[in-house]
C-alpha cells in the first residue's frame, strides 16, 4: 500500500517518506499559496478542507527527512499564513524546520534559547514542550531532557507518548526499573496495544540479561516478560516482534531452566509456567516466525508490511535455532 499524507510519516521508511516528499511539487502547485484567516470561510472552503492542512504538516515533516528544506519551508508558510505565528502548533514546526537548518551545534543552541523564550510566555505549550525535549535528546543533554519529561508529565500525566519517550531516555542509561515503570503507565492508558506489551517484554528481557542482576531478580523479570509477550501475541496474532521475543525467552528459560527456590510470590503472583508449557509457547513462536518469513519472502498478499530488518532478524534467530537442532 502506498503511504499517504493524511497518516504521520514518522515512522515510515526512507524510501516511504522520499515517496511523499516527491509528491511536494504536485501538492504544492495544486493548493492555493494565499489562504483566508476568516474561520468561517475556511470552514466551508473546498480548497481548504481539514485534510489539506494535514497533508501540510505531514508533507513539512516527510521533505525534512529527505532534505527538501525548500519545499518545507513553503509548507510552513502556508501553514504560518492560515493559523498564524502563535498557533502552538505551528510554533513547533517552526521550530523543527530550524533545527534542521542548523549546521552546527551553537545554531541548535539558538533555536533552543527560543524555545525557552516561548515557553517563558506560556509553560504549558505542549508542542513546544516535546519540541524542547527532543532537541535536548539530540544534542545528548539526557537528564535535562528526562527532568524536562518529568515535568511535563507532572502537568500531563495521562500522555502515554511522553511516558513512552521517557522509557526510551532511561532505557537508553540503563536503568531498567524506570524504564519499566514508564511503560507500565503506557499500559495503563492503551492496556490493548499490542506494540507496546512486546517493548515491555522486551525491556524485561534486557533487564533479566543486564551485569549484577541476581537469579531473584533475572527470574522475575523473565517471568514478566514471557507474560507481556504472550499478550502481545493474544492481541495481534502475526505481529512479529511479539513472536520473536517469546521464542527469545523461552529458548532461554529452556536452556536454564527457573530455579525452585523462587517462590511464585516473589515474582509478583506470576510464576514461571511449567518446562511443558514453555516448550509449547516455544514451538509456537517458531511456527509462527517461520509462517510469517515463508509468506513474506513469497510476497502473498496482505503479509507485505512487516519491516526488512526485522525480517532478516526472524530468519537468522530461525537459522540458529536449527543449526542447534542439526547438532
């Protein structure tokens, strides 16, 4: 399926977003460059449905990733001339497009002086607020940018997309337990979101694998893993990252099996399930890792959408786990 401008193209591929960016001339030439202010008038305009403006901002954020600053900077015009220099919204884009015509790191340093003169005026400019954060990320200011998160989640708890940026920054120092914990409040809001069970299972896992953590600590946090991979697979049946981390713990629960000594109460009321039943969810992660490479590889219809990496991670994880069969 092609991508389009009304979806977000933060998480599309580079030849995705090249696809988009290279619809810039025809969008651009199509849309009228002067627009009215009048909300009433704009309500009603043909030329200037909701939509419009969503190809904008979407079409702004696809040309930046692709290098197309002319033509971004024409998507923000648009967007400057129709909601205006203040629109909170819109002083984030602006923002954006900035930071990506800085060349070095005191014009960053420039753009987020600016910032911090906005959010002077008004500390709760959320779109700011997250364009701030992730300049500080860029720049490698990590605890400015989790003690600015923090704030923000001070004054919105409930915004899972701040909670799941701040499992990032603390994954990304290595400190599981927070990361977890973020997550964990991801889950509270979207307790369906299959993506984000697997990225728990995951950082789980990571953690039961980290330097000092002792058997206590390793168990229980497999135990939860395996957990939030099994519910990642409940929800979506053939989502692959689901699947790769439940053959991922239970090939290794297998080959060291949970010490006895642990009792169910110290892993949170979830005990480890039995070698049985691990060996079960472990075939079942490879039938289903094995189904989805088969179809993928064959190009059958609707089994196209699954990332290339992602795929060639499958099949190697696949492949090792054959070669040790053989042997």
């Amino acid at each position: 399926m092609a991508p389009s401008l009304l979806h977000p193209p933060s998480h599309l591929s580079p030849a995705a977003a090249l696809q988009l960016s290279q619809q810039a001339p025809s969008v651009l030439q199509s849309s009228p460059a002067t627009v009215s202010s009048a909300p009433l008038i704009s309500l009603f305009s043909t030329s200037e449905s909701p939509d419009l403006w969503l190809k904008y901002e979407n079409l702004l954020l696809s040309c930046l990733r692709t290098g197309d600053e002319h033509a971004a900077h024409q998507c923000l015009d648009r967007l400057v001339a129709r909601f205006g220099e203040d629109n909170e919204r819109v002083q984030a884009l602006h923002g954006l497009v900035k930071e990506a015509d800085a060349n070095n790191t005191g014009a960053l340093e420039i753009v987020l002086k600016q910032y911090d003169a906005i959010l002077a005026e008004n500390d709760t400019n959320i779109p700011v607020t997250k364009r701030r954060i992730a300049l500080l990320r860029s720049m490698g200011r990590i605890p400015e940018a989790v003690a600015s998160l923090i704030q923000l989640l001070d004054f919105s708890p409930t915004d899972p997309e701040a909670w799941s940026e701040l499992a990032d920054l603390y994954l990304s120092q290595g400190m599981y337990p927070q990361a977890i914990f973020a997550l964990e409040e991801v889950l509270l809001m979207a307790p369906n979101a299959w993506n984000m069970h697997a990225r728990l299972g995951e950082v789980q896992y990571m953690a039961a694998s980290a330097t000092g953590a002792t058997d206590a600590a390793s168990q229980k946090y497999l135990a939860e893993a395996l957990k939030r991979f099994s519910r990642s697979v409940e929800l979506c049946d053939d989502y692959l990252r689901g699947y790769y981390g439940l053959k991922l713990v239970t090939t290794k629960l297998i080959k060291d099996p949970p010490k006895p000594a642990v009792k169910a109460t110290d892993l949170d009321d979830f005990a480890v399930p039995t070698t049985s039943t691990i060996e079960k969810l472990n075939e079942l992660a490879t039938e289903k890792l094995s189904e989805i490479v088969r179809r993928y590889t064959a190009k059958e219809r609707q089994w196209h959408g699954y990332d290339e990496a992602e795929i060639a991670a499958a099949r190697e994880l696949l492949s090792q786990d054959a070669s040790q069969t053989e042997r």
